[in-house]
C-alpha cells in the first residue's frame, strides 16, 4: 500500500474533508475499559504499522484491552495475501488463540 495517489484518493472519496473523523480512521475514535479486546496484527513493512501502534496505546490508556503483534518483514494483509508463510500461519494460530481466549 502507498498513500500516494492511491490511499489518499479513497480516504477522499469516503471521507471528504473529515479525515480525523472516527468514521474515517478508528485513531480518532474515543475508547474506554468496556471496548472489546481488540488484536492488531501488521507487518513491520506496511504503512499502517505507524498507525497501528499509535492505535494500540490509545486503547491501552483508555484501560480497554489491546494486544500488538507486529511481524518482521511481512507486509499489509499478509496472512490473507500469504497464508502459505509460516509468519501467516503463526499469525492464524495467534488469532485463533486471542478468540479462543475470550469466548
């Protein structure tokens, strides 16, 4: 994923003007304890892995549950893109294991 043109053209077309608004990105979203357990899962090659920890420790200082796991290498989407890789499948497991947890 590249921010220019491509994601800035869509973040336009869906959001307009209003780019900090929680309906566009969940960064501008306000949290507390009673949110869900959330699991972000990102590459350490992608562009959303900035935002991704800027999203984790908004969650972690509204006391909700947050957990980051961020894969060397790997790249946006890339248990769906490569669900060959062993990084995909540990991230597969690490998922299953987050919902197993809670349920």
């Amino acid at each position: 994923l590249q921010y220019e043109p491509g994601l800035r053209v869509c973040a336009q077309a869906y959001a307009g003007n209003r780019l900090d608004s929680p309906d566009a990105s969940p960064l501008f979203a306000d949290y507390d304890h009673a949110y869900p357990p959330c699991l972000i899962l990102c590459g350490s090659c992608e562009i959303l892995l900035s935002d991704s920890r800027r999203l984790h420790e908004k969650l972690k200082t509204a006391n909700a549950e947050s957990a980051l796991e961020v894969y060397k290498g790997m790249f946006h989407s890339f248990p769906i893109l490569a669900p060959d890789l062993p990084e995909s499948e540990y991230a597969m497991r690490s998922m299953k294991a987050f919902l197993d947890s809670r349920s």
